[in-house]
C-alpha cells in the first residue's frame, strides 16, 4: 500500500500503549498523556482521509509551550520554551574612526560639531573636531578585549578590524601620518562620545588599535570591560 492508504500504524501503537499505562497506573499525569494521544490519532485519521481526497495536508505549526507530565503522579505543568540566554547576533556597537581636523582648549558649543573632553584634576577641557565624511563610520569589530598595561598599569580596549577594515584603517593612519598635530591623530567616536584621539607616524597595517580613553589614564577596569563588551561582537 502507498502512503496515502496505510492506516496510521504508529500513532495507534502510541494511543494503545498510553491507555494501556493509564488502565494500570490510574494517575491524573497519565490521563493527560492519554487525552494527548486521542488527540494525536484524531489528527492523523484525518490527514489519511484528506490525503485520500487528494486535498493537500498543511504543515502542523509547532507549538512553544509542551505539556510534562511527572512521573510522580503530579500534576503536569506547562513547560514554555525560551531563547538561549547570551544570544548574539554580530550586533555589536559600532565604531567611528575620524581624522581630527582641530582641537580647542575649551569645551565645544552647542551645535559646532565637535566632540567635548571634560577637564580633569590634571589636564583642560577639549573641543575635538573630526572629519566625518573622510574618516570610517559604522565600522563593527571583530574582536575588542580589555587589557591592563604592564608599563604604567593603565587599561585599555584592544580591538581589531576585519580584513575589509584593515586595508581602509592602513589607508586612512597612512594619510594623516605626515601631518602637523593635531590633524596626525583620529578620532575613536563610540555612540557620539569620544574615548580615544592616537596620534600616529606611519600607516598602521595591521588591523589592530588601543582605546584609552580620551585623556590615557581615562579607563578603569570596570569601564575598559564594559567598553569591550558592547565593541565585541561575541559580547565576552
């Protein structure tokens, strides 16, 4: 016989053991798994009819919540399935890497562009402004861990780039590289703040840079390991 004529073997065998269970055991968890199996062979009986009538069988949509009956004899309880925890989808936060046009001592007014460095203990404030339309926008990491420096001890954010990235990185470092401070340096730009300017003196090939923060010193251990978990796309 071909599939559309054979009787639903495997469902009945299923429906006979369950009640067979529920005749010996008596328990509220059984008849539950019961009451599933009449429901089971109910719906395949009518799939071997409509499949005789030549009508097309939908696709049966599965559901999130499962009923677990106990071996107890307890109750059964609803069961709903949820997403991984930890769950990441390369959704990262972005990066901006923008050559720095100019800096002011002195914190940017309203609407000029600029990006603030507040005054600390030990240096003045800072308005940074930077070339958006020639620098990297939206560029997502491949990788960013928080590291402390075995020289002076401050932390920092290692990052790296992807291959696309380090050939447009080596292109830009390669550009200021010549040019009188501060326009030698770039400008790390994470949701609208600033949290790094290096200044460099030759290309940099290797895909690779350090955020420090806007003054070196600036990071902490909590924030540098913040910092990094936003930047990588792993979230570690």
């Amino acid at each position: 016989m071909n599939g559309s004529t054979e009787h639903p073997l495997h469902e009945t065998l299923l429906h006979d053991a369950l009640h067979a269970q529920v005749r010996e055991g008596g328990d509220a968890a059984g008849a539950c798994l019961a009451g599933l199996a009449d429901g089971a062979l109910r719906v395949a009986r009518r799939r071997q009819r409509l499949a005789r009538t030549g009508v097309g069988v939908a696709a049966v949509a599965v559901v999130a919540t499962a009923w677990v009956a106990v071996a107890d004899g307890a109750a059964p309880r609803a069961q709903v399935v949820q997403p991984a925890a930890g769950d990441h989808t390369g959704k990262a936060t972005p990066v901006s890497l923008l050559p720095v046009t100019s800096t002011t001592e002195q914190a940017c007014t309203h609407g000029n562009g600029g990006y603030t460095v507040h005054a600390t203990a030990t240096q003045p404030a800072l308005c940074v402004r930077a070339d958006r339309a020639g620098g990297m926008t939206d560029v997502r990491v491949t990788s960013a861990k928080a590291e402390k420096s075995t020289a002076d001890g401050t932390w920092h954010v290692e990052v790296t780039l992807s291959p696309a990235d380090r050939t447009r990185f080596a292109a830009l470092t390669g550009s200021i590289a010549g040019n009188p401070a501060p326009r030698n340096e770039f400008a790390v730009v994470i949701d609208g703040k600033l949290w790094g300017r290096p200044s460099v003196t030759a290309s940099i090939t290797g895909g690779r840079l350090e955020i420090v923060g806007a003054y070196v010193g600036d990071l902490t251990s909590t924030t540098a390991h913040a910092l990094a978990h936003r930047l990588d796309p792993a979230g570690k």
